[in-house]
C-alpha cells in the first residue's frame, strides 16, 4: 500500500497543474460543507444508465461502444449521475488458502469460461478493465467534452460458498481506491466505487459479513461500497415491520433483517443500491428502510435504484424477470415509497455486455 | 531559492492545510451519530463542484496517463477444451446456484449446460445453455434455459446421451433434457 502511495505522489509531483486542480477542488469541496444544512433532492429522472454483467475476454470493441453509449445516450443531459456498474463474478481467491490482501492473488470468477465453470480473474486485470472503460468514455467522440459526473461501480458477488473472506473485501477496497484516485487525477467528473451483489441464497451471512467488513474496514472517509442483491426478506405488504432476528433468504443462510441493515447501510462504507427488479424487492427494501429508522433512528438512504430489464430481455432465466420493474419504474416507485429523504441519485439497468465479433481482445 | 519554487511551495503548503481541514470535517462527519447520510450529501455536493469545475483535458493525454496505470498482466491461455460433465463449477450467469454441468459440441456449436436451482427460489429447478464463442473459447452469450414447473428443488445431471441429458432433482425424481429442443421432460 505504502509503495502505492509513493509512486502516485511521484507522479502528482510530474504534473504540478494537475496537484493544483484536484486540491482546488478539495478546498471547493471544504467550501461547500454549507449545503450540509440543505436536504440532498431526488433529481429529475432521465433515461436509464446501463451496468453489465462483464465477460472475459471481452472485445475491446464492445467495451468501447458501450462506453460511448452511456456518454452521449440522452442520459447524458442530466444533472444527476451517471451510474455504470461493471458486475463481475463471485469474490474468491487465486488459490484457496489465499489470506492476503494481494490485488494479484484475489479477485472474483470473472464470468470467463474454464471447462465448465468460470475462471479466476485477479483485481489487477478487473482494475485494467475498468481503466479501458474509463478511457473509451473519457475520450468517445474524440476530445473530451465535459459531460456529467460517472460512477463507475466494479461488483463483485457472494456466490461460492466458501470463496468469499474479509482479505478479498480488503483487496477489493485497494483496487477501488487506486481506480478512484486515477479516475480524479485525471479527470474530475470521475468517480469509482466498490459494488457487492450480495444474495442471501448464495454464501452464508458469516462469510458475506466478512467479505463486506474487509471492503468497509479499509475504507477510507467517503469511500462507499453500494450493496444491490436481494435481501430475501419477506415480501408481504400485509405483513407487521420487520424484527430484528427475523430471518431473511433460506434457511441456515443466517440472514435477519438486522443482517441485511449492517451489510446495506450499518457498515461505515455501505449504502444501498437497491435491486428493485419487481413488486416484491420494492416492499423488502421499503421495509428495511422503515427498520433502519425504527431500529437505528435513520432513514437509510439509496444511493440509485437497479433494474434488470435488459438481462431479462437478453438472456432470460431469472426468477425476478417476472412481474418486473422498467427502469424508470423502479426509480419513480422506490422514490414514492421510501420515508425520509431517500436521495436516489439516479438509476441505472443491469444486462449482460453486448458481444460483437469485431475489435481487439481486452 | 527561485520565486517560482517558493510559489509553488507556498501554494502547495496552503492546499495541503485545507484539503486536511477538508478530510478532518468530513471525519467529523463520519463519526458523528446519525451524519452518515450528510457524509454522503457533502461527498456529492464535492464532487458536484468538481464536475463542474473540471477542464478539457486531451483525448490523447487521457490515453497516456491511463495506460500509465494499468498492471502488466501476461496474456490469458485457456486450458484444452474437454467434454463431459464436471462438478464443483459455477455460472457465468446470475440468478443460478449451479450444481454440476455438461459441456459438448451442438450443431458445431461449443456448449455449456447448468443444472441447479434459481438462487432466488431454492426449489424452482432451472437448466441454463451457454454457447462458447469460437475465435477465443471464452466469452459466452446464454443459448436457451428450461424450468421446472413443479418446484421441487435443485436439478443434477446423470448422464448424457447426446443430445439427451439424464436429469434427477432433489426429491428423487429422474428428467430427460433435450439439448436441441430445450425441453425437460419426467422419465
């Protein structure tokens, strides 16, 4: 981590326009603590922002259409930001046995195909990714144009039991920060954060915690990991508020509504991301804010709402497709629903990544 | 020592003592009970001002210093492509908890089956085809998908007889899989 540091500040000192301009938006930033009086609004909504489900190796080609798409959609006009999730596989490690928080050694499956199943890929080559997506956006159309804020979110999952453990949650919140930092170097507008499909069907809530603590505990102030799995709590409207050791998904799983609190908003770093792909998700996670209120004297606020409708119109087999949500629904119905002040920055659709046979191999 | 050294040092010092009151408010924040969603409020309004403030920046120096930073990572050599069927393997596919799979040929085409359950419905037994694309053996694109209707838990496959898979689920009973059709049907 220190040797990190060290070679950034060498080339902080290289570029001494571009040291002035992050700290001038540094002492801004001191200045606006003012608006800390003011409630946060829901912006007004635009068009859907898109997340994929990334494959490896995927042809540069299709990373770069995408890219350019999510800059110059229509979408691009709001005033809110742009949320792009790049979802990548189950959290393990290189090799099991695996405790460090090596960038090189711990990483997810990567949705690449290996004989059947999908094959490690380390934070290194997912951080490479993401930097190939930054450019493609940063410099679609050719030269820059200012164009709203982007949050790039790289995700992860619980899906192995077993594969998930609190030194790949801490080699995660590495990578995050180092992207994050390259991403505000070189351009403002920037901004990358760590994502946790956590599912309360795959790995046990003691494994998922650790997971989750390792990314939140290394974070530093104002870093956020967005949470957007189901929470399998029940999905009853008719239901009373959710107890604390109510369970939530299946059995053994060990998931309470307080479970799904502290991995969705209790940690310091997390913030909810809703998956509200139907009516049943919108009335869990409704009721979990309700809980966090109850319970811990805070409305929970969203940072985006998250919807499917791309995965399930390419690529159907997921339960959730029925009955669901189009983005602008789900944005405008956890907007309606939720107490508070919900914040609800924006929204963005989750689908797979477009393959074309074109281009380069990332 | 040159005025445009001592300037630099001057403003550098000055920035360095307001972006620490900046980090130290924003820790205030943090640690103080209930903050937390102004914390976030005061992120974005940041980053806001930052967006705003942001200048044109080159295409070509985006690219420069991009690729400055990427890991030196060797290129990627998938393992010999095998047949049959294989446990202990999970899906590049969201919403399966796997329980084993069959690869093979289908019409010329590279293919992976899943068998398991939907992750979100424990008992909902579901089948998921990925087609593997030829140039790289790697990416995949899902083919085609089957359900069990009556919901009595997680699908595993037996055996195959291409292009028949042997299918039996949780509670005991025993399918057939047709590759071609898609189509899961009790034996």
């Amino acid at each position: 981590m220190s040797q990190r540091r060290e070679g950034d500040a060498r080339t902080i000192g290289g570029d001494v326009r571009r040291f002035l301009l992050l700290a001038l938006v540094l002492v801004s930033a001191q200045a606006s603590l003012t608006y800390l009086a003011t409630p946060a609004n829901a912006y007004t909504l635009g068009h859907a922002n898109r997340s994929f489900y990334v494959y490896q190796p995927m042809p540069l080609a299709a990373l770069q259409a995408q890219a350019c798409a999510v800059k110059t959609g229509s979408q691009s006009t709001r005033s809110a930001g742009q949320y792009v999730i790049l979802q990548f596989g189950a959290a393990r490690a290189a090799n099991t046995g695996v405790t460090a928080a090596s960038t090189a050694e711990q990483g997810a499956t990567g949705y690449r195909k290996v004989n059947g199943s999908s094959a490690f890929m380390s934070y290194q080559e997912m951080a490479n990714i993401a930097v190939n997506f930054l450019e493609d956006w940063l410099t679609c159309g050719g030269n820059y144009d200012r164009v709203p804020k982007l949050h790039l979110i790289i995700g992860v999952s619980n899906d192995i039991p077993n594969g998930v453990s609190r030194a790949n949650g801490q080699a995660l919140q590495e990578i995050i920060q180092r992207l994050d930092f390259i991403g505000t170097l070189i351009d403002q507008t920037v901004f990358v954060e760590g994502g946790f499909d956590f599912e309360v069907g795959y790995a046990p809530y003691s494994q998922t915690l650790a997971e989750a603590q390792g990314f939140s505990d290394a974070a530093q102030t104002g870093d956020i990991y967005n949470y957007y799995g189901n929470n399998g709590c029940a999905s009853s409207t008719s239901l009373p508020a959710y107890t604390a050791t109510q369970p939530c998904g299946p059995t053994g799983g060990g998931y309470t509504t307080e479970g799904i609190y502290t991995l969705a908003y209790g940690l310091r770093a997390a913030y909810p991301l809703p998956q509200v792909y139907n009516q049943s998700n919108l009335t869990q996670w409704t009721k979990i804010q309700q809980y966090s209120y109850t319970a811990h004297g805070l409305y929970m606020t969203f940072i985006a709402s998250l919807s499917e409708n791309d995965g399930c119109e390419n690529g159907t087999y997921d339960s959730t497709c029925a009955g669901r949500f189009s983005p602008d629904d789900t944005w405008s119905r956890l907007s309606s629903a939720v107490a508070g002040d919900p914040y609800i920055d924006g929204e963005t659709d989750i689908g797979p990544l477009p393959y074309v046979a074109a281009g380069g191999v990332i | 020592m040159k005025l445009k050294n001592k300037v630099f040092i001057t403003t550098a010092l000055g920035l360095l003592l307001a972006t620490a009151g900046t980090g130290l408010a924003l820790t205030s924040l943090a640690s103080s009970n209930g903050d937390k969603n102004q914390l976030l409020n005061a992120r974005e309004a940041a980053r806001d001002l930052a967006t705003a403030q942001a200048p044109a920046r080159d295409a070509n120096e985006i690219r420069k210093l991009l690729d400055s930073y990427k890991y030196p990572i060797p290129e990627y050599s998938p393992p010999p492509w095998t047949t049959g069927l294989f446990e202990g393997v999970d899906a590049p596919v969201h919403g399966l908890k796997v329980t084993n799979a069959w690869q093979g040929v289908l019409s010329g085409v590279k293919v992976t089956a899943y068998a398991g359950v939907d992750s979100e419905d424990l008992k909902t037994g579901r089948i998921v085809i990925i087609s593997i694309d030829a140039p790289h053996e790697l990416a995949t694109l899902v083919e085609g998908y089957a359900v069990d209707p009556e919901a009595l838990g997680a699908l595993r496959f037996l055996s195959s007889d291409q292009p028949i898979l042997r299918v039996a689920r949780a509670d005991g009973a025993t399918f057939t899989f047709d590759l071609s059709t898609r189509t899961l049907t009790r034996s």
